[in-house]
C-alpha cells in the first residue's frame, strides 16, 4: 500500500502554528507515531484532545486525523452544501447562510438538544487545501468563541485508489455557567465526531449513486 505521510513530520506541531495560535495558543505537540500512522491505514481514526485556558477563556477541542475514501473534489462540494452540514455536525437542528464577503461565507447554526441550545454564525474561509472557520463575534452569538479547520491531503491506498486524508482541529468556548460545569465534555466528544460522521456520510452518498447506476 503507497500512502501520503506527509502529516507525520506537520503532525500535531503544525496545527499547533496554524490553529492554536488563534487563541495565543502554546499546545505542545508530538507527530503521530508508528503504531497511530498504522491505525490510520486501517481505517481508524486518531484523536488528539486539547484543553487551553487563556484569562476567562476554556478552550475545549482537539485534533483529529482520519481516511476518508472520496476525493478533495467530492469534499469540496460537501463543504458548499450548507444544507447537508445538518447530517455532518453533530445536534445541529439549522444551517443557512447568512451573508458573504470576501469570498468568505457566513454560516448561522442552530445546535442542541432538548436540554440546550445555542445559535451562532461562523465565517468559513477556503484556503488551498484548507477550509478554516471561526466565530463572528458581530452577530448574536450563545457561545464565547469558537475556531476551526478542515485540511485535506492526498491519500492512495492500495490499488491505487484516491482517498483523502482529513486532519480537523476545533475549539470552542461555550462560556461560564451550567452548560460548562455539565456539559463540556459532552460537547468535546460530540465536536470530535465530526470526522468520523463526515466519513459516514460520504460513505452513503456513494453507496446511493452506485445503487443509482442502471
């Protein structure tokens, strides 16, 4: 099997200076190992949990790296798709744009549960091989602050295939209080899932359009 290890020497390190720096952020980093890079081959996903505090600022997130088997240009569309990011987020009950500028889009979501909730607007940039989004903190916003970035590498398995490999960082702050105190790791689990759900997804839509094929 040929794969794209590129990440191995960016690892962690790197998405620390891209990502981590939003928030002054001074993450220490380790690239992933042997025995991560072999999960990886087999179809798993690694996860890397980050907490950062900065003045009243907690950060909770973390870094993911996963296979997802479609190409950057059937990710590329799923991006634009504002309307399927609902089956992507997790306990995301809207998603609709709201503005451009820039090039840049402006995204209003509605997430939780019966529980809680919480709107806010994200600013979603594409750069190259990178879709970056953080919070707008001009609109109403039910969460302190909120960053993020999808990266995509070539990845060609075994045969030759086309995959694509995912490295997804999020951040958030969903502020002082009770949700904080109850469910803040609620909410780190759930925004780390956002990989392994995107797969899923990307999953069936390939298993439709071929069901689809006379």
């Amino acid at each position: 099997m040929t794969t794209s290890f590129r990440f191995r020497k960016l690892g962690l390190a790197a998405l620390s200076a891209l990502a981590f720096a939003c928030v002054a952020g001074t993450a220490t980093a380790q690239p992933l190992d042997t025995r991560e890079q072999a999960r990886l081959g087999r179809g798993e996903t690694i996860v890397r949990n980050e907490t950062l505090e900065r003045g009243d600022h907690r950060y909770v997130g973390g870094v993911t790296y996963t296979v997802v088997d479609a190409t950057a240009a059937d990710l590329d569309a799923l991006f634009a798709d504002v309307a399927s990011w609902k089956k992507v987020l997790p306990l995301t009950k809207a998603a609709r744009i709201v503005g451009r500028e820039d090039g840049d889009v402006f995204v209003e979501l509605t997430q939780g549960n019966a529980l809680v909730s919480a709107d806010y607007t994200i600013r979603v940039r594409r750069t190259g091989a990178e879709v970056r989004f953080w919070l707008d903190p001009s609109r109403p916003h039910q969460i302190d602050d909120a960053w993020g970035f999808f990266r995509m590498e070539a990845f060609t398995a075994e045969g030759g295939e086309a995959k694509v490999l995912l490295t997804y960082g999020i951040l958030v702050d969903v502020g002082p209080g009770l949700v904080r105190d109850l469910f803040e790791e609620r909410v780190r689990t759930a925004m780390l899932s956002v990989p392994q759900r995107l797969r899923h997804h990307v999953d069936q839509l390939k298993r439709v359009a071929a069901a689809s094929r006379p």
